[in-house]
C-alpha cells in the first residue's frame, strides 16, 4: 500500500473535472418541439440541478458554503455552489458583525473550490433533431477528489453522449519542501468509471500525462430509436421515416462524439 503523501501546510493542488453531457431527441411537429424544451425546463430546473449538485458535495466530502441559481427564459437554468475542503467556522467577532451567512471575504479566498451547472436546448431548425447539453464543472482545491462524483452525475441525466476532461493544476509541497504537481495515480478517466458505465458506452481517450490533463469521450452504445422520440413522432412514423430518423439521431450523435461534421 502506497503510504500518505506528508505535506508542507496546505494542498494547494487544483482537481477539475469538466462534463459536457448530451441527450438527444426527435420531435416531429413544432408543437412537439416547443413540448420537449418545457419539458427540459421542467425536469432540469434550477431547482432539480441544485438538490444534484448537493448531493454531488456529499459525494465528495465537502461543505457548501454559498449557492446562487437561475432559471432563464426563453430556456435554460444555471447554479454555482461554492465549496470548501473543511467546515468554515465564523469567529465570535464574525458572528457579531454579520451573523447569518459568512463574510464575504471568508468566500472569496476559497472560491477555487465550486461547482457549476448549466444546461442549453436546442432544436435544429429543419431536421426535428432536439439536443440538450448539460456543462457541469466540479473544481476542487485540496484533498478532496471530484472524481468520487464521475459516476453519479453521468447517471443523473440522459447521458447519450459525454465528453469529460480532468485536469490537476498548481504544486503542493512535502515536508523536504519538494513540489507535487499530482497527488494521486491516474492514467485515464475510465480508471474511474464503475463496470455497467464502462460496459453502456464506447469510449476514446486523449490523455497528456506530462501535463496531468485526461480526456475521454463517450458514446451509449445500445441504439433504440423508440428511446429518442418525442411526442406524436412516437407513433405517427411509417418504416421509411423511421429510417430517416434514425440516420438523422445516429448521424447527430456521431457528429458530437467526434466533434467535427460528418459527411
């Protein structure tokens, strides 16, 4: 067993793990594609995103220290959670000038360590391909590893697509005063991934180690194109049409995945 890393004060690493998460939908007539985006703003309020990425601070051990959301309109929502590594306890002085929340500045001088949510959907405006995105970041300064959250968060939503970068930034010193600029073993992100995740998906890495950043791509490998219709398409569709618009999801969800225009 690798013994504990003795470290000079504080760990002054930076972990973040950044999520773009995709789910993808056919919806045939404009009404149904107006339903899809309120039913998006519905099941991912920013209500819904906060009570996940609270549970996401459990996950990890962490303390909230500050939460501010938003839901937007036309579409849309967005929460920031500010975290710390240990619970932060106000002075008597403190309490006595600002009892309540914190000061601000006890906020400031850790807001290394968040979480962050917002979600985009879009519709293409001829095909009837729907497209929710999810951008998620968990950055944490200290012991605490975003990683224990990798596989909560990719099954908290309709995860057809998911592209994840983990990145280790900054140094942390041992007691012989050496730098660290990684406190832990790691050659790809699917190290990470429990069995049945790694089982769902197809995956790509792009890892530079020298550099401690890890990418992995994603992509649901079991195919039913009953799972990705919305509304009257899910039984107004001849067998001909059906072709159509399973090449049209597979062909969007492949453009995604690799992040480029497929032909």
């Amino acid at each position: 067993m690798k013994s504990k890393l003795k470290l000079h004060g504080f760990n002054n690493l930076t972990k973040t793990l950044s999520f773009n998460i995709y789910d993808i939908c056919y919806a045939q007539t404009p009404q149904d594609q107006q339903a899809y985006v309120e039913y998006i703003n519905q099941e991912y309020d920013a209500a819904r995103l906060t009570q996940i990425l609270t549970d996401v601070v459990d996950i990890i051990g962490a303390n909230i220290l500050n939460i501010a959301r938003q839901d937007y309109e036309p579409q849309g929502a967005s929460v920031t959670i500010l975290i710390s590594e240990q619970p932060v306890t106000p002075t008597d002085s403190q309490i006595e000038e600002s009892p309540g929340p914190l000061p601000d500045t006890i906020l400031a001088h850790l807001d290394k360590s968040h979480i962050t949510v917002h979600t985009y959907p879009e519709i293409h405006p001829d095909n009837g391909i729907a497209t929710f995105r999810v951008d998620i970041d968990v950055s944490t300064c200290g012991v605490i590893s975003p990683l224990k959250a990798l596989n909560y968060l990719i099954h908290q939503f309709d995860s057809d697509i998911v592209t994840v970068d983990y990145r280790v930034r900054g140094f942390t010193r041992d007691i012989e005063g050496r730098k660290h600029f990684i406190d832990h073993e790691i050659n790809s992100i699917q190290n990470y991934l429990s069995d049945d995740t790694r089982g769902a998906y197809q995956m790509l890495d792009v890892n530079v180690y020298q550099e401690n950043l890890f990418h992995t791509k994603m992509l649901l490998k079991q195919f039913e194109l009953d799972n990705y219709l919305f509304g009257d398409a899910t039984n107004n569709l001849s067998s001909q049409q059906r072709e159509q618009v399973t090449e049209r999801v597979r062909h969007e969800m492949l453009e995604i995945f690799y992040g480029r225009n497929v032909a």
